[in-house]
C-alpha cells in the first residue's frame, strides 16, 4: 500500500503559483486551517479559489484573501468578509458568486464527470448573463458547467492510513464533493488510525481518491 502520511513541509512542494484551488468548509468549519497555513507560508500567489466562502478575516480562507494571494474567487458569499468586498470593488481580485446550491453540483459534476447541470436558479437574473440557456418541457433553464481544480484542500475528523476518511457533523459540508474534483486531494485530519479501524459503513470519503493525509498531532 502506498504511504500517504506527509508532513506539511512534504505537501508544500505540490502549492504553485497560479494554480485552482478547492477548500472544504462552511465559514470556517470543516476548513483545514494547517494546510492554508502552509498557503500563507509558501506565499503562493496568483491563486484560484473555489469554496462556499471567503471565511472571516482571521479565519479559514480569509487570511488567503488578507494577504492578497488570490486572483479570482468563485463562492456562494463573501460578506463575512469586508477585505474580499473590497477587493471585489478596487477590481484587485476577480469574484465569481454563484448560487449555493448551484455552486455544489457544479463541484459534483467535475467529480462525476459530467458535462454540467441544468438548473432554474438564477434565470431572469444577472446569474444567466453569458449562459447557455435551454428550454425543457417549457421551462428555461442554465447550462452551469462543471468544476474542477489542480488540488482539492480538505478536513476530515479521522482517515486511516489507505485515506479512508470520516467528517464531524456538519464540518463534512463540501469536503466530500470536493475530494472527487481535483487531480490531487490533500487531507489534513484530526486522527490518523490503522487500516481496518473504521467500519466501512462508516467511511465518507473513499481512500482511493485521496493522496495525502496530513496529520499535525504526529511526524
């Protein structure tokens, strides 16, 4: 089996410049704050980033946004955080807002391969603005199209050692989506257990799609 336990000073060789980045969490919840630590210590630049928020200031992604190491934002919201908004407005950072719910499957649809998904959110708005539209049994809808990223930054509450992995409660929100829709799937978990310790009942995320598993309460 291969060894998928690194260190944070391993991961750091896979954080480049320019590149599209996923981040699990819901205003900071479910967030993996060791690896956007590692983000702000690269001084990576010129990134991507897909997350359901801009977190706080001081919290989950937000320090990205402080520190001016994003160039484009897509999210559901940004109002939690003024800096984000500010940016937006000097036309300093590009922001992409999306729909929640729309924001979602369109992860789901870079996991499963699809060629994106029809919904009625949005029509009659600004959201439609430069979308293909369709009319099905007479009711309009948007083509929004599916997303992926070069790396998906996610938590988990525990993996064993193959990648398995187990959320906490509603900090699983986007993580799991966001584990299928990158090319590398770095996890930063709270507890890090032999092969065989979780029921495979209990299992959210399949080892197979995750690469890394960083674990900060050991080497």
């Amino acid at each position: 089996m291969t060894n998928k336990q690194a260190s944070i000073q391993q991961v750091t060789e896979y954080l480049k410049d320019g590149m599209t980045i996923m981040v699990g969490g819901f205003l900071a919840v479910g967030t993996p704050e060791g690896l956007i630590k590692a983000l702000i210590d690269q001084k990576v630049q010129n990134l991507t980033l897909i997350a359901n928020d801009t977190g706080f200031p001081d919290k989950g992604v937000g320090p990205l946004v402080v520190n001016r190491q994003i160039k484009k934002v897509i999210a559901s919201h940004i109002g939690t955080n003024p800096e984000t908004g500010k940016q937006m407005i000097a036309a300093e950072m590009a922001v992409e807002l999306v729909p929640q719910g729309t924001l979602a499957e369109r992860v789901r649809c870079g996991g499963a391969g699809l060629g994106g998904v029809l919904t009625p959110t949005g029509v009659g708005t600004v959201v439609e603005e430069g979308k293909q539209k369709l009319c099905v049994d007479g009711v309009d809808y948007l083509l929004e199209k599916p997303l992926r990223a070069d790396i998906a930054l996610i938590k988990a509450k525990k993996a064993d050692k193959a990648g398995n992995l187990v959320y906490d409660k509603s900090a699983r929100n986007f993580n799991p989506l966001m584990a299928m829709a990158a090319d590398l799937v770095i996890v930063e978990v709270d507890e890090l257990v032999e092969v065989g310790e979780i029921n495979p009942d209990d299992v959210m995320t399949p080892g197979v799609v995750v690469n890394k598993i960083v674990y900060l309460g050991g080497c």
